[in-house]
C-alpha cells in the first residue's frame, strides 16, 4: 500500500483517541501461558496446551460445550506435530471424532492411522471405523482399523482372535507407532464405554472397587497410574498401557472437573508426553503436591 509505519502509527494514534479503536491485552492469555509452562516442568512433558475458560460464557458452559473447545484445539495441535511417515495411533470417541472433522487438510506423504482399540456397535454421532479414516483423509494418508470388538466375550475367544494372521498384523502394527492420541475418561457410570455398550454398570464398579479413576482406550489404572488387571482386560482387544507407553509421542485431551482425576492418573502413570487440556485441568494440577 506503500504507507510507512509512522503514518500508521500515526492513523492508530488518532482513532484511539476518537475512540474508533480500543488496544488491550486478554490476561487470561498470559496466565495459560504461564500455567503451561509450570505444568511441562513440574510433570516432565513435552508440550502442554491450555484452552482458557470463556468468561463470557462460564456459567453456561456444558460439557458438550467443553468437548467441541477440547477437539478443535487437538485438531489445531495434531495438524502442527503430524509429519510424513508418521504411524499415528488413535482411540475412539466424540472427542476424537469432533477432533478429525476440524482438521485443516494437510498434504503429507505415508501418513499412517491406527486404530488402538475394537469397535463399538455405531452410534448416531460416530463410528469407530470413521474416526480413523477421518482423520487419515486430512493427511492424505491410509487408516489401518481393528475388525474385532472392544471386548469380546471369553479370554479364550481373544485370544484365538488375536491368533488370526489379518489380526495379529493390524495388532503388530501397534508396536511400529511413533505417535499416539487419545482421550482420558473417568470411571462415571456415564462413561462411554457403558453407555456404548462395551462394559455394564456392573464391571464398571469392578473397576471401582479395585481403585480405578481413569481409562484410556479400555484399560483401566488407579490414581498413581498404575494399571488395574481384572478378567476384563483378558478380554479387551485393544493396545495395552505398557504398550502405549511406548509410543514416543503421546497426545491426550482431557477437560472437566469430572475428568480431573483420571488425568492426574495419566500423567502420573507417564502414559502422556503432550496434553490438551482445560483451565480447570491446569489449575488441578498446579495445585497437586507431588
């Protein structure tokens, strides 16, 4: 436009004084930044991401509300780390889902997406299967799905699944991984592993009884992040935390004072190296002692 910087600064200078423009800074900016920064030193992570509360809309704010923050901030984050060749595992969920339908399409080459855990029966908002696919078209890349329930209903049955040639190269596929995302859940009996049909309220309580305070893609741990084996877990088809674990980068969203608790867990449990999470999550883990 060939206008020199002091005659915009000039032009600024007048509209605010006119009262045509109004300069300010959003505090709550600065201190997510900063909460950001004392939780990747005090957990050891790679890189935490914080969404600041809205003000504006605190009171009313639902946690269907929270989900669709949580999920268009992972998709900001994934799009900026995922790189060709990646091998990127993934669980399933409404958060992961939202998640890939707010990815900017990125060009990349030999992008690979996996699925970590079965699937359920579909539900009217996702499928498992979709998840992946949805996310792997962003990349231009391909998705890898498990053809096999969550949970099956015998140990034995997993296991001769397991045994199949076609399933045991997908499970395989699991180890070749170097990247991981996935959402932590707690042990409510709204859990969406209940209410999509894969455990009952009654296994739940199991969980329960046995310390349980969180989930990821099926597998269950206390509050240190340890995990908690019952006859279920014979019968989860799914990658297990030891096996997360290690997967070098691993990416968890997490948000709400319900879910609180099963992310300290995870973090503990070192099941997370990058973490999107709400205010509310930071402020939890600012004031833990550990």
């Amino acid at each position: 436009m060939s206008v020199s910087r002091v005659t915009v600064v000039k032009y600024l200078h007048l509209a605010r004084e006119k009262g045509f423009v109004n300069i300010s800074l959003d505090s709550s900016v600065f201190s997510t930044i900063d909460y950001s920064i004392r939780i990747k030193a005090k957990f050891n992570l790679n890189n935490v991401l914080i969404l600041p509360d809205e003000e504006k809309n605190k009171s009313q704010q639902t946690s269907n509300m929270n989900r669709e923050r949580l999920a268009k901030a992972g998709a900001m984050y994934l799009s900026q780390i995922i790189s060709n060749d990646d091998i990127l595992g993934v669980a399933w969920g409404r958060t992961i889902h939202k998640l890939g339908h707010y990815l900017p399409t990125k060009t990349l080459e030999n992008v690979t997406v996996l699925q970590m855990i079965g699937a359920v029966a579909p539900q009217p908002d996702f499928t498992t299967a979709e998840s992946a696919a949805l996310i792997a078209n962003k990349f231009s890349g391909c998705s890898i799905n498990l053809h096999v329930p969550a949970v099956v209903s015998n140990a034995r049955l997993a296991m001769e699944l397991q045994a199949e040639p076609i399933i045991r190269r997908n499970f395989s596929a699991l180890n070749q991984c170097n990247k991981a995302l996935f959402v932590v859940g707690n042990t409510q009996d709204d859990n969406p592993l209940i209410t999509t049909g894969v455990l009952t309220t009654n296994e739940m309580a199991q969980y329960r009884d046995l310390g349980a305070v969180g989930v990821i893609c099926g597998r269950f741990y206390d509050a240190q992040g340890n995990p908690l084996l019952s006859d279920i877990d014979l019968r989860i088809m799914g990658i297990s935390l030891a096996q997360l674990r290690q997967i070098p980068q691993r990416i968890f969203i997490a948000g709400g004072v319900e879910n609180v608790a099963a992310t300290i867990g995870a973090i503990k449990g070192g099941y997370a190296t990058d973490i999107v999470i709400d205010e509310v999550t930071a402020l939890a883990l600012l004031e833990l002692s550990i």
